[in-house]
C-alpha cells in the first residue's frame, strides 16, 4: 500500500529522488500523465493490472478508446538508480507543469507527482467537499 505526503525538489534535467519508503518498494516504475494535473507513477504489475481493466472495455467506445491513449502512448518504464532517482521525461514535466518543488503522495496503488502548488490549490478545492464525497461513493 502506498500512501503518506513527501515534499521533493525536482532537479535540473529532470531527476527527482523517491521517498526512501517508495525506494524499497520497487526499483522499476511506469510513469504516466496523470488525471487532475498529476502525474501517476506505478509499479509494473500495477499498471499491467490497470490496463487489463481499462481492455476489458469495449474498444469500440470513443472513451475506453481515448483512455487507453492517454494511458499508454505517453508511459515511459523509469528505473531507480542507487539513490532511488528517477528522471523523469520532459514532456510529462511539462504536461504536469512541474517547477522545482513537487508533493509525491501515496494513493494506494500508485504514487501521484504534482507541483506543489497544484498539489495545494487542488486540495484546498476538495477538501470542503470531504463529507458529500464520502456520500457520493458507492461501494
């Protein structure tokens, strides 16, 4: 389970250090656009998972279509090296508008990279929202 708020800076040339807690988990990420300005960076079998989901939709529906796309031809397989850095391309740097400071969070299954102040506006939004939320869900 990945969870907890980690504040990072991100590096020239695009290297970020992990959370020594993310290190041990896995050396081998995917990384890939995000939804909600965010970028999701999951472990391997985690992504294979989720796309296994995500094919079990029709392709003959536009959205499954178009999700797949943004899930895929952007991913790119990233390596930890021995001190749990990973660099991160510049195109999802620049889709995530990512500055020097960035908020890695843990969201169970997946770990999100955001710039920090994209990080805060978005969760200043929401989190009046917490009570109808917790409604809304159906489980």
């Amino acid at each position: 389970m990945l969870i907890g708020k980690y504040y990072h800076h991100l590096e020239e040339k695009g290297r970020l250090s992990l959370p020594a807690k993310f290190r041990e988990v896995n050396k081998n990420w995917i990384i890939t656009r995000g939804l909600d300005g965010c970028l999701f960076l999951l472990q391997e079998s985690n992504f294979k998972k989720e796309l296994e989901k995500i094919a079990q939709s029709s392709f003959t529906k536009k959205a499954n279509r178009d999700l797949v796309r943004l899930m895929t031809n952007e991913a790119q397989e990233l390596s930890a090296d021995e001190n749990g850095r990973v660099n991160l391309p510049d195109y999802l740097i620049k889709f995530a508008k990512l500055q020097k400071n960035v908020v890695i969070v843990g969201s169970l299954d997946h770990l999100e990279i955001w710039d920090q102040d994209k990080y805060h506006n978005y969760i200043d939004q929401i989190e009046g929202q917490a009570e109808s939320l917790a409604e809304s869900i159906v489980l």
